[in-house]
C-alpha cells in the first residue's frame, strides 16, 4: 500500500486560513437569537475539542461530531440557564420599582 504525502501549508498561510474561518464564524452569528449563538458556539467549540481528542485516540471525525452534539446540548442547556437568570433579575427589579412606588 502507498502511502499519499499531504503537504501543509505554511504558518502564515494557516494562520491565515484560521483568522478567515474565525471571522466567517463570527460574522455569520449575527441575524441569530441568543440561543442560537449560544447552541452554535456550544457545537463549534465541542467539534473542535472533540476533534482533538479523537485525533489522539485514533478518530478525529467521529470525535467531532460526538464533541459537537455535546457541546451543543451544553451550550443550549447555559442559554436556558442565562435565560432563567435574566427572568430572575426582571422580577426583582419589577418587585422593587413595585415596592418603591407603594412607600
């Protein structure tokens, strides 16, 4: 069996690539809900480190892709999280502003 040589780029071609895909990621977030960016972000940052670990264990794909539906979940459950914080906060100052105007 043949073995194929991949070449790679270059560190400034690479890093290159990485700071277009950074912002293409980044722009592309913006017509989104909180939760939408929380659960894409969630995914993207659980692919990659998914990915890491199954290069190390012999599986880069599947890690991913096991690594980004964790990390969606995960970034979907901390938007329900900030949601139920904010909705907190609101009824407090709703309870505050409420008492204030009664004294």
């Amino acid at each position: 069996m043949r073995r194929m040589h991949i070449p790679t780029g270059s560190p400034r071609s690479l890093l290159s690539a990485s700071l277009l895909s950074a912002t293409l990621l980044v722009s592309g977030c913006t017509g989104m809900s909180d939760t939408q960016q929380r659960t894409l972000t969630g995914a993207a940052g659980g692919a990659a480190g998914g990915a890491a670990i199954g290069a190390i264990a012999g599986n880069a794909g599947l890690g991913a892709a096991l690594g980004g539906v964790a990390g969606a979940a995960g970034g979907y459950i901390w938007d329900q999280h900030k949601k139920s914080e904010n909705s907190a906060y609101q009824r407090g100052v709703a309870a505050g502003q409420k008492q204030q105007t009664t004294n």
